[in-house]
C-alpha cells in the first residue's frame, strides 16, 4: 500500500473567486477547516491566470483546494464523496467544483519514523497503516512538529493507489501525484504478475457469457505464438442487442503499464449489428481488433481507456501513439485509411463497456478457481469506431470535448456502425449505399 502527495499541473489554468469577500470565507475555509461548508449556491469565480483548461485546475497555482471538473467529479465520486464536499463554482465560460477534503485523520502520524522540517511540517512523513488504510483522499491532523505542541492541519492532501488508479483509468489530466509513503517493501511485478500468464479457457467463457450472451463462435488463433489470438463471438439479447467480439490471448503477455497501474493483461471488444463473420461488410471489425492488439504485443505497448488508435502507415501510428503517452501534440492531419472501401470509419478509441456491460471490464484471474491476492485481472477494453474528423477533433480539444458532442443521442448510438459522421451532419450512415 502506498500513500500519494496530490498536486496539480503548473500548466493548469488559475481560478480565484469573482469577489474577495467570497475568497477570505471560502477559499481560507477550504485551505484551513477540514469541515462541511454546506455551500447550496454556485460561487462566482474568475481566471487568475490562463492556462491549460485540465480536469484539474488550481486555486491560485496551490493544489489545495483542488478545482476540478464535471467530468472529474462524475469519475470520482462513487470513490470519494463520502470524505469530501464538492462545492459547485460558475465561472463565465464552464462550470467546476472545489473539492473541500472533509476526511481530517487525527494523529495517523508514524512520529518515530518522521522527520520534520522546520516549518511545522516534515522531510520525511510516515504513516500508522491502520489509520490510513482504505481512506482514498484525507488530510491529516498531527501535534508534533517543529513549531510547538499545538494541532496542525496539514495543507498538503493525501491519497490512496486507489484514487491513483481511477485518475488514469478515466484519462483526467492536470493531476500529478508524490510517492509519500509505502507501508511495506512490496512484491515486485514479476514476482505477482508473471511476464506470461494463461487464463483457462473454462474461466474467460464463463466470463463472457455472463455479462454479454451465449458464445456462438470461438475463431482460434492462426498460430501458437503467445502474441496471436484468437476471436470469441457473443449473439445479441435483450439486454446487449449487438453481436459482441472480443479477443482471446492477447492477455496471455504483461504489458507495460504507467506507475500505479494493474492494466497490464488486456483482450479487446467490439460490437456490431450483423455477424462480422459471415457478413462481408463487418469483416473489417476482427482486423481492426488484431491490428490495435498485435502492435500492442508485439512493440510492448500499453492499451489505456480513452486512448484513439487511427488507421496510419506504421511509422505515422507509432509516432501517433508515442506522443498520445508523452502528452505532446499529434501531427495533423492524421493520413489516416478508410478499414474498408465501404467503411467511414478511420480508427477507433479505447472506451468503457456499455452501462449494462460494467461488470465485465476487468476479470479477475483464477487459480483453480480462487482469486489470488496480489495478481492483476485481465481488463477488457471496448473498442469503439471512430471518423478521421472526430478524431482530429479529440487531438484538438481532448476526449471530454469530443464525448459531449458525440453523446447528444446516447451511448448505445455511439456503437451503431450506421450512425452519421458527428462533425459531418448531412452524411449518410457508413453503410448506406447498401440500404437504398
């Protein structure tokens, strides 16, 4: 277990309440009280400094309070909202919340292995496992310190690997996170997560048929290599009205993964409306999916949500790819191809499982049946088609941006292989020289 310093990007765009009034009795609580504030009105609030409008954004360059967005707020909440208040804030151009950390762990400070520093906080902080255990973001509360004998709530917010890992897993930007404390000298990766590790058959159909319908059709791979798969195919119910593909092997390798991160066995996903193993016209659907999870395999690349993979020339893709995980710009225009000579769609970009389908994005591994504590379950990420314009545009202006206009009819249209370019209204669906 380990604990996080959360801090904020120094690129992040500054607010400060519209009214300095508002400021002292606000902001100051939220810096120094630890305590609800019960705030029903939106606070008007302004730039301080322009900057790069992330997820989260600061108050006055300092990470406390955080500032922080709709779309951060919706993937944090079920996490969190129980140790803090969001207090909604309206600034001329978007609507943001302050989160006040109500969570104030008194003296949860190891003093016997901390050294403090002369400004009433410490060099060297450690923690009481117990204390700290299970509680995703707090402050803490401690009396001794450098300056005297007297309570000090710290500034500085803390959290938990498992507040890390829903950060990335949701791709929120504009957060950067401190390694504080680790309770013990842990396990390496290799010794948990072995570099291969084979899932039974009998435990990824269980898997499947459970939270997607009856498997109609196993495709096995072209050869034994660890880096082929092969394809499962699940016929459409009531509940998930698609034909859904999802591949099987790929999750035989670790991949690499961003620190904090246990994403590192993958299969993909994919729906679609006809059988895209015996219509020629969805034929392009398994491709994709080989294509997106061989170079993946092969090159040791890792597969994250909200991540766009365009149909480029090798050398485009990997340079495409590298600098999505760098966070530099993406060369436009993207040169991408058409999957098919029928198809619109130009890419795909790595999202959630349908809502009906939650329970399925990560499967635990078995050992005889039994999960074992410490090993990584295997994620399946969906895969969802996209056009060369909506993917210039997510470059553009992020995922967040290209989601709210892609979601004006609801998630299950955004999987309807018909659906109309979102940046080109009068286009026909993708197959409509075949329904006239």
């Amino acid at each position: 277990m380990k604990i996080w310093k959360l801090s904020t990007s120094l690129e992040s765009e500054q607010i400060a309440a519209a009214n300095k009034e508002d400021d002292e009795t606000l902001f100051k609580n939220l810096l120094q009280q630890g305590e609800y504030l019960h705030s029903k009105t939106n606070l008007p609030v302004e730039t301080y400094e322009k900057g790069e409008l992330n997820n989260l954004l600061t108050y006055k360059g300092f990470a406390t309070p955080p500032i922080i967005d709709g779309y951060a707020v919706q993937s944090l909440e079920k996490l969190i909202s129980e140790f803090v208040e969001f207090v909604p804030l309206t600034h001329p151009e978007y609507k943001c919340y302050a989160v006040n950390i109500v969570n104030v762990i008194n003296e949860c400070v190891n003093y016997s292995e901390s050294i403090p520093d002369d400004f009433g906080g410490f060099d060297k902080l450690s923690f009481i496992e117990d204390k700290v255990k299970e509680q995703p973001i707090f402050r803490i509360k401690y009396t001794e310190h450098s300056l005297g004998d007297f309570p000090i709530i710290s500034p500085e917010i803390y959290v938990s690997d498992a507040f890390r890992e829903v950060v990335f897993e949701n791709g929120l930007t504009g957060f950067t996170f401190y390694e504080v404390w680790s309770s013990q000298e842990e396990a390496s990766v290799e010794e948990l997560n072995p570099f291969v590790r084979e899932s039974l058959d009998e435990d990824v159909e269980a898997h499947l048929q459970a939270y997607y319908g009856p498997i109609i059709r196993r495709v096995e791979a072209e050869s034994a290599e660890v880096t082929e798969a092969g394809f499962y195919e699940m016929a459409p119910t009531e509940s998930v009205p698609f034909y859904t593909i999802a591949t099987h092997g790929y999750s035989t390798l670790r991949l690499p993964t961003p620190p904090g991160l246990d994403s590192a066995y993958v299969e993909l996903v994919m729906h679609a409306d006809q059988d895209p193993f015996e219509d020629k016209r969805y034929s392009w659907i398994p491709q994709v999916m080989h294509q997106v999870g061989s170079f993946a395999v092969n090159h040791m690349n890792w597969i994250g949500q909200w991540m766009v993979f365009p149909n480029q020339e090798l050398d485009r893709y990997v340079d495409t790819y590298e600098r999505t995980l760098t966070g530099e710009k993406v060369k436009l225009p993207l040169h991408v191809q058409p999957y098919s000579p029928e198809s619109g769609f130009c890419g795909v970009m790595v999202v959630p499982p349908l809502p009906q389908c939650q329970e399925a994005f990560m499967m635990p591994y078995l050992e005889n049946g039994k999960e074992i504590d410490g090993e990584w379950p295997v994620y399946f990420h969906t895969l969802l088609p996209l056009y060369e314009e909506e993917m210039e545009y997510y470059f553009q202006h992020g995922q967040e941006a290209l989601l709210e206009k892609m979601m004006e009819n609801g998630i299950e249209h955004l999987f309807n292989l018909h659906r109309p370019n979102t940046f080109k209204e009068k286009r026909k669906g993708f197959f409509s020289r075949f329904n006239k």
